[in-house]
C-alpha cells in the first residue's frame, strides 16, 4: 500500500477527482434551458447535447482500458484532468451548438481517462478488508457531481452566465489534476499483476470478451446508467415546465441526485456484511421501477401529488443508488485476471456510456411523442427488466468463481 502524502489518503483524493470529472456531465442540464433559447435546439437536440460527452466512453472504453492495464493509471488520470479543463474552458467561448457539441465529446474522452482507471488505482491503494466499502464511496463520483452541478449551476448562471459556468468548471478540473499530483502516487501493481498486464493487449481483449462476467457487469450498468441520466438530467426541464424558478428546480434536481449517495454507500457496507450482489441489485432495480411509475405515471388524466412524485423520485434515485457500488465491485470481482482489470472497467465503462448516449434522446423522443412526460416510466421499467435478468446471472457467475476460488 502507498504511503499518505499531505495526511491525505489517496484513495479519498481519487473520489474527488472523479466528482470533478461528473461535474462535467452535471453541468449541462442547469444550463439546458438557457442554452436552448440561445442557440434554438429542439428537445431531442438538447438530449444528444446531454449524451454527447459519452461519446468518448461510447467508443474508446475498452481500449483505453486495454492501455491503462499496460501503462500508467496515474497518468491516465492526469491527462484527462488536463484535458477536461481545456476543453470546458474553451466551451465557454463557444457561439454555436455544433462547437460545443465537439468540445463535449472532447470532454467525454476527459471524462473517460478519469473515472476508468480510477478503480484499479483505489484497489491498489486500500486494503482487501476496504475494498468493497472504499468502492461504494467511489460508486458516488458520479450522483455528487451532478447534485453539485444541478445546485451551483442555476446560480452561476443566472448571477453571470453560461460561459462563466463553463470557465469555474475548468478551474475546478485543473485544481483536481494538481491534487492528483500532489497527492496520489504512481503505485505499481504486484510483478504477477505486472506481467500479466504486459501481455500483448489481443490477448487481454479476447481474454475479457471471452469471460462472460465483464459482459454480464457492463450490460446491467448500461440499462442501469441509461435510465438515470435520462431521469435525472431532465429535471431541471420538468421542473421549468412546471413553472418553478431556476433555484428551486436546481435545489430539487440537486437533492434527487444527491439522494443516489446513499445508496452507493449503503451498497459497499450491505456487501461487506455479506449481502449477496443479485439482491442488492434487484432490489434496485425493482424500487427505479416504482419510483419512476409513481412519478410520470398518470391515471385517467392525473399524476400523484407533487410532493410524492418528488418522493417517488428521490426512491428511484436513492435506491437505485445500490447498483453502480455493487457492480464496481463485482467487476474487479469478475474480470477474468489480474491483469485485465482496467480492461473489465474500461467496457463496463464504455457499454454504460452506450447507455447513457441513448439514455436520454429515448426519453425525450418518447416525450415529444407523447405530449409529455407520462410515458417515461414505461421506458425505465423496461430497461430495469432487463437489468434483473443481468443481476440473477451475475449472482451465478460470482458463485460459480467462489466454488471456483
């Protein structure tokens, strides 16, 4: 294990980073209203604007991953600090939808060289006892990093501007990359590990997309991401539509994704006082369902409350807050080596972004269609199905691994 530097642990300093890299997606939907009157995009443009920072994950997750394996985490983590910080301060100059759609995919590969190596670096860093509670604080980078921008945004904004927005954010990236610097050191992973990650990358890709557990964790996080960030990331707009003012939909948005905080967390303890991972995820799975039903569902013309379509909301968010803690553990669980674990991460990485890239142009199609948002629980309730087939075979393949080991 690597020594504090600055009485700080690294681990902790890792988290933060990956906040700040969520700060990056979160920072879009507060400004979504704003920036749909100044550069005139439609609904549908607006959630492509939304999911076009995946496109970096969409695409290059398992090589980046295949790449992390061989060289360093570290690194990796500081070029994408670097270049989040570069491309958010450029996007604040942007006069046109199609230059800050090309700068958020830029930031999508920022994002991506961040979060991915994040969780071999954490497991290098903590002892085995920690290492499924350490992950269910890492599960929370990326609901804090939205409930922090869904709640600063709407002030900056509307006391400045979008640009100026853009421009702190980049300043908080660069603050990151010299924390990580400082802070967490360049860890090498034991020679057994070593050698395996230096292994001609074929060989580590056809090892990983031929063991059933990367694909099982990838798939269930990609019907689960898909479905958050398209609830989530359209709040603020629901909210807006509904009349309230900026700051109130902002503090509201803010809590529902706060709310998924809890669930992380409660995921890495409920593992390590034995929960089996298949029920922590189905029961995640089964409360996004509820909530969501119980807060775009309308019965003969009328919804809920609004207080407990808000509630309703905040279970599916914090409940639903049980996967992504569990299934970063099961990934390092279930990657089929040592030295293939950034590579696990890496496709689980970028099959969520997959997710999260349809995610929200589905939702906001099903919405246009409809006339509104009543239809959106058909299509979370849909993919949380899905979700419980994957969790019931990652229950399988864990015990299966266990008999193995």
């Amino acid at each position: 294990m690597s020594k504090h530097r600055f009485g700080i642990h690294p681990s902790w300093v890792i988290v933060f980073a990956g906040v700040c890299a969520a700060l990056h997606v979160g920072k879009l939907p507060p400004a979504l209203p704003v920036l749909q009157d100044a550069l005139g995009i439609t609904l549908v443009q607006a959630g492509f604007l939304l999911s076009a920072v995946q496109v970096a994950s969409m695409t290059l997750g398992l090589a980046v991953g295949l790449s992390a394996d061989s060289l360093g985490l570290r690194r990796s983590m500081l070029v994408g600090l670097a270049l989040l910080s570069v491309a958010s301060i450029s996007g604040g100059f942007v006069a046109d939808a199609s230059g800050l759609l090309f700068l958020r995919a830029l930031e999508g590969l920022g994002f991506l060289l961040v979060v991915m190596p994040a969780p071999a670096l954490i497991r290098r860093t903590v002892d085995a006892s920690q290492l499924s509670g350490r992950m269910g604080w890492w599960g929370t980078y990326m609901p804090t990093g939205s409930a922090l921008a869904l709640l600063l945004g709407p002030w900056v904004i509307a006391g400045l501007n979008w640009s100026a927005w853009w421009w702190l954010l980049g300043a908080v990236a660069a603050f990151a990359w010299v924390a990580v610097w400082l802070c967490v050191p360049d860890v090498q992973p034991p020679v057994a590990t070593h050698n395996a990650a230096s292994d001609a990358w074929p060989k580590r890709l056809a090892l990983t997309l031929q063991s059933p557990g990367p694909w099982l964790v990838a798939l269930t996080f990609a019907v689960y991401s898909s479905q958050w960030l398209a609830v989530v990331g359209f709040l603020p707009t629901v909210y807006a539509e509904l009349g309230l003012a900026a700051g109130t939909a902002g503090v509201l948005s803010a809590c529902v994704a706060l709310a998924n905080v809890s669930g992380n967390i409660m995921s890495g303890r409920l593992l390590q006082r034995g929960w089996p991972a298949q029920r922590l995820l189905s029961i995640g799975f089964a409360c996004m369902t509820l909530g969501a039903v119980g807060a775009y569902a309308v019965w003969q013309g009328e919804g809920l409350p609004t207080s407990l379509r808000f509630a309703c909301v905040v279970m599916f968010s914090a409940v639903g807050g049980l996967i992504p803690g569990t299934l970063f553990s099961c990934a390092l669980r279930l990657a089929p080596s040592e030295g293939t674990v950034s590579t696990t991460v890496g496709y689980m990485q970028q099959l969520s972004a997959l997710g999260q890239f349809a995610g929200p142009p589905l939702v906001a199609w099903v919405a246009a269609s409809a006339g509104g948002w009543q239809w959106t629980w058909a299509v979370t309730a849909t993919l949380s199905l899905a979700g419980a087939v994957f969790a019931h075979f990652i229950g399988r393949a864990l015990h299966k691994k266990e008999k193995h080991d």
